[in-house]
C-alpha cells in the first residue's frame, strides 16, 4: 500500500521546483496523488477494510486542503499539476 523508495524519488524530481527542492506542496501533492491511488486498489480488493478506507479519506482531504493552497498561493502551477497528475478541480 506504500510507495517504493524509488518511485518516491521519482515524483521528487519530476514535481521539484528545485534541485534541492524535496517538500514543496506540488512533491507533497504527487506523492500523496500515488498513495491515494495505491489505497484504492488495496481497497478494490479488500471492500470491508474500513480502517484502510478512514485512511484514505483522511489522505483526500489533506490533499484537497494542499491543492486548495496551491490554488491561492500560485495558480499556474495548480494548473499544470492538476493536468499532469490527471486530476479534476
């Protein structure tokens, strides 16, 4: 259900702003984009996992108050990571 360490790295240096750049809201996004995804399959499988599901929805919400940062703070950049992570808004 997590993210491999590799497939962290590469969400960091696709979504960076920087070289050093490892936390920023559009890393946090993505990163938390690939659980949220993850978490759906398990629960695809596993429909009566419901501690898995409070976990997810609480993962949403975290993500929508980060894009709802974003979109406040700098709207292209929430434009283009909505486009790339294949979100709506």
């Amino acid at each position: 259900m997590s993210i491999s360490s590799e497939r962290k790295k590469e969400l960091v240096r696709q979504f960076q702003l920087n070289e050093k750049d490892t936390g920023s809201s559009e890393v946090q996004i993505a990163i938390m984009t690939e659980r949220i995804q993850n978490l759906t399959e398990h629960l695809r499988k596993h429909p009566h996992d419901f501690t898995t599901r409070r976990g997810l929805f609480k993962l949403i919400g975290k993500r929508r108050r980060l894009l709802n940062y974003l979109q406040t703070e700098n709207l292209d950049s929430y434009r283009r990571l909505i486009k790339a992570l294949g979100l709506r808004y």
